[in-house]
C-alpha cells in the first residue's frame, strides 16, 4: 500500500470514532457501493464512548474523550449528525486487480456546513479536494453522508458516486448479529474468498528450488502440513459465506466479544452442522471441585467425510515425522477413528500448579463415551502403534505403554519422550539437555510426559497425567457428587455465555496468574524475591461456541466482577512498584 493509502487508514480510524446512533432508515452501508470487500462500523457510539470511559475508569486506566478527540484530530466541529453511524469500506480498484483503496462514511446533518469547516479547494465542486488530519483527500456527498477517500483514489469515490446499489443486500445474513454489536469489522462474499486465498497463497507447498537435498528432507513434512491447510482453507472458502468479529460494552461493564462465522446454507457444512447436538446437563459435568486456571467442555460431534479426510491427513502427517510406515499410519488412523467416533462428549480442567509440580500435574480430562472397554481397546492400538512403529536413533524408546494397577483401577500408561522427540531423534543433539530440563519443569521428571488412562465405569474414562489424579477424578465420578459445574463463579458466568452453547471454557484470572507465578519460580534462579501478586477474587472469564445450520458463533465474555478487579489489581501492583503495599479498595 502506497504512504497516502497508509495514512488515509489511520485518518480512517479516527472517523470511526465521530458518530453514535444508528438511525432506523439509514445506514453508512447505503453509501457503500455493493463490490465492497469488507465494512467496518461503529455504532450507538455516544453510549460506547461513555460505556468505554466507565470501564477504563473502573480498571484504573485513563482515557480521553474519544469522539471529542476524534473531532479535534479530524477538524471538524460542525455539519456533523452525532447521531449517526460511520463506517470504514476496503475497496477493489476496478484497473488494478490487486489494488486496495478504503472509503469513510460519515453521517452529516448539514453536508455544507461540514464541508467548510474542511476548508475546500472548491466548495461547489461534487468531488472536493480537502486536508483531512494533514493528509490530502476528496470528498462527496452522497445521501445523508460525506464519503472520503485518499486524493490518489479518486476513482473508488467516483464508482460510489455513481452506483446504485450498496453493500448492504451482501451483508443482510449478518444484518441480525451486527445489530447487537457495537462495533464491527465484516467481510462481503467476495471478500472473505479474497482473505482466505491471500493466506492460502502465503503459504509455501515446497522448498526453494534451490534448496540443498538435506534442507528439502528436512522441511518435507513442513510442507505436507502447510498443503493440509491449504486444503482446509479451500473447504472453508467453499462453505463459509462471511466472517465477522464484533465487541459490545454493557450498562454494568461486562465486555463481550463476538465472532460469527457464517455458512452456505444448506451446503455440507451446514448440514453437518444442523446434526451437533446441544449438551445434556451441565457442560462442566463429570469435574472434581477445586481450584483451576481453565475449565472447559462440550460435546464431540462426529466429523463430516470431508473434514474427516482432513483431519486423518494431519494425523498422518505428523506420525510420518516420527518414522511410521504407510502401513502403520494407516493402521493407527483407523483405530484413531475408531476412538473419536466413540466419544459424545468431553470436560477437562487445569488445576492450579502447585511449586515443584509440573504444568500437567494438575489436567484432568474426563470423556463421555459408548463404550469405555471399545474406547479403551482403540486406544491401546493406538499406543502400541507409536510404540513399535516410531524411530529413535537414541536407545530410550519415544513411546512406552505398561498396564498397571492404582489402587482398585486398571490403567494404562503412556510414556512420550518430548525430549527425543523435539531433538530431532538425535541422542548427540546439543540442544537435548537444555530442552530436557525445560520439558521436565512443564511437562514431568527427565522430559518424559506420562498420561494415564482408565475407565470410571462404564461410560466414562479419565484421563491425567498424575497418578494421585486419576484416583481422585474416578472417585468423584463414581460417588455422583456434583464437582465443578456446581461453582457459584462459573455459574456466574455461565448465565452470561449464549444459551444452548455446545461448547464453553472458563478461564479464572487468579488460578491462571497463580500457575503462571508456580512455572516462573521453577524457572528463576534460587533466592529471586520476584513473585507475581495474587489476583483479587472475581468471576472467571468465558468463552462459548454455538453451531447450527446458519453458521458459527463464538463469544469471549469478561464479567463486571473481572473488570472491577483488575482495577483493583492496577491498584495494589502500582503500590507494589513504589515499594510498598497498596490496600485494596
């Protein structure tokens, strides 16, 4: 993008920060012509700015006004409808395949007198030539807005002038979503196929041509994997009409972040879709109480043919890197799929570290399955797959596997040597013992992760990577006491996700700020005072997902309670900074 183009973006981000309410009979989209490739939109903007400067006030953080600075960036004090809506537009140039220009719409109630305060080279003139925030533009009115653009871009305002349909019959599908944001960036069709092929063709299929034997070796699973999403992302241009991501502020501070992604109807995504079914019973279910960083749940779908196809392709990928045969890939791909199409659903925590214990010590995942034996017995193929099939040019095997006993429970145990394998197989690689002390603090003693892997009863199996763990996860599922899903907290926030989610986490600031604290000081030198100050209490963070036939939605929701805390955290770390301890408020 050429330096005005560069400028005109950043003058554009201030223009979005000039109107508030949307009105009923107009939108900014009239006024965008209908080959957009994509929008964004600020609206109710008045309430925003006000909701925006309560939260920061709220977390201890300062801000100005934003639409009065907006204004005195822009220069503009008059002519302005402050209760419209703005809106940013990417545009194709119609003589340059791949050339981009961004049209702003900004609502006026008197297009003159807003013109003048921009001082004009002509004020009669359709197309004005104008400074905005120092950098040369054109302007024209069209409706109950000034559409600007970049003086060199002059065209696009012109083909805006001129067109007499918009964007908005593009965007109707996500008409309904866009109305409960605030703010919202959207891709059209056209441009959604754009962004997906952008990436696509960022992404490398081979070596360089003139790339040495070894390094093409070296890079060829690489490659296979960057062609899997290749693959992948070809499906989703194929099945995905639009993209969007948004953000609302609510009247008590709670923040909400929103993603849709929007499906070809009755396309084969979305007909696969319409089969997901919403969870029975508490998505938590099935999880032992106690303190944790990240909580999580929601059902296993079985895949569509294709995506499975896709799926398949990167599992095979990966177990070719460690040396597996054809025949064994193959082998282990359909016991895989034998595995997953036996799950409905799944929950899994992860506990708060505790010092000396390692990142995994506290995971615990709990499945909901047909059949725990079937289960079981397709995943014992699995392992001894990895077992036998994978290359190690050390003499400790990559993969272990033992049945042993805890207690009452018959287990198995999965011994992975993350070391060896991250080593490249290279038992001489200088850099082993370096990752086998940072693989020992995050994932078990000498570099080794061990999961296990046993059955509660009949229809659930647990898995954790500590002995003492699995004990009590299968102990609590077999005494039928509600566990995690009982919190008042989650619950808390729970009530805020979309009813009907099919899938849900629950991140709790003071448990992930906690683990994070336990991993530093493994990792600091001994006598180091340095120590991360404990969050104060509040709900945990959530995220939810819902499918159906008409797209997928997702959602980041951070409560009241979070946002008040962390300004009550701002508070008690600046008093550590000044060295000493700031009471709480």
């Amino acid at each position: 993008m050429r330096p005005r183009s560069t400028l005109l973006v950043a003058s554009s981000c201030a223009w979005l920060m000039l109107a508030s309410t949307l009105l009923a009979d107009s939108t900014p989209l009239s006024a965008i012509p209908e080959n957009a490739l994509g929008v964004a939109v600020i609206r109710n903007l008045t309430t925003a700015n006000e909701a925006v400067t309560k939260v920061t006030r709220k977390m201890q953080i300062p801000a100005p006004n934003l639409l009065m600075l907006a204004k005195s960036f822009a220069g503009v004090d008059k002519g302005l409808d402050e209760n419209g809506s703005i809106a940013a537009a990417l545009m194709p140039e119609l003589d340059d395949e791949a050339g981009l220009g961004v049209l702003v719409v900004v609502p006026v109630s008197d297009y003159k007198v807003f013109l003048e305060a921009l001082h004009p080279a002509n004020n009669d003139a359709t197309i004005a030539e104008v400074k905005v925030a120092g950098q040369e533009a054109v302007v024209a009115n069209k409706g109950s807005y000034a559409v600007f653009t970049s003086a060199d871009k002059r065209k696009l305002l012109e083909q805006a002038l001129a067109s007499s349909k918009s964007v908005e019959a593009s965007l109707e599908p996500l008409a309904k979503w866009a109305n409960d944001q605030q703010l919202y960036v959207a891709t059209t069709p056209a441009g959604k196929s754009r962004l997906l092929k952008t990436i696509i063709d960022l992404l490398p299929e081979s070596a360089p041509d003139d790339a040495d034997e070894d390094t093409k070796e070296q890079l060829k699973t690489a490659f296979e994997m960057t062609r899997n999403f290749r693959q992948l992302l070809a499906a989703a241009d194929e099945q995905v009409t639009h993209i969007a991501i948004g953000a609302r502020i609510e009247e008590n501070s709670t923040i909400r972040l929103n993603g849709r992604v929007a499906f070809v109807p009755d396309g084969s995504l979305s007909n696969w879709a319409k089969q997901v079914a919403t969870p029975s019973g508490a998505i938590l279910q099935g999880l032992p109480e106690g303190k944790y960083a990240l909580a999580y749940g929601g059902v296993s779908p079985q895949f569509n043919a294709e995506f499975t196809r896709l799926l398949e392709r990167f599992t095979e990928t990966g177990t070719q890197q460690l040396g597996l045969s054809e025949e064994a890939r193959k082998k282990m791909a359909t016991a895989a799929l034998r595995q997953r199409s036996g799950v409905e659903r799944t929950a899994g925590v992860v506990g708060v570290a505790r010092p000396g214990e390692s990142l995994m010590a506290g995971v615990i995942s709990v499945e909901r399955v047909k059949d725990s034996a079937a289960y079981l017995d397709a995943a014992r193929e699995v392992f001894s797959t990895l077992k036998s099939g994978a290359k190690n040019d050390a003499d400790d095997p990559l993969f272990a596997m033992e049945e042993i006993q805890i207690g009452d429970i018959k287990a198995i145990e999965l011994m992975t040597d993350l070391t060896a394998i991250a080593a490249a197989n290279n038992a001489n690689n200088a850099a082993k013992g370096i990752m086998e002390g940072f693989f020992a603090k995050m994932f078990g003693a000498d570099g080794k992760l061990r999961a296990y892997y046993a059955a509660a009863d009949a229809n659930h199996v647990v898995t954790t990577y500590n002995k003492d763990q699995l004990s009590r996860a299968i102990a609590h599922l077999r005494s039928g006491k509600p566990g995690l899903e009982a919190d008042d907290a989650i619950g808390n926030t729970g009530k805020l996700l979309t009813a009907g989610s099919q899938w849900a986490a629950y991140v709790s600031p003071q448990g992930l700020l906690a683990t994070i604290d336990s991993l530093l000081q493994s990792f600091l030198p001994p006598g180091s005072n340095f120590r991360i100050p404990e969050f104060p209490a509040s709900d945990p963070i959530g995220l939810g997902a819902k499918i159906s036939g008409t797209g997928l939605d997702g959602e980041l929701v951070m409560p009241e309670s979070v946002v008040a805390a962390i300004g009550r955290y701002v508070i008690q770390v600046q008093g550590l900074l000044q060295g000493g301890q700031a009471p709480l408020p």
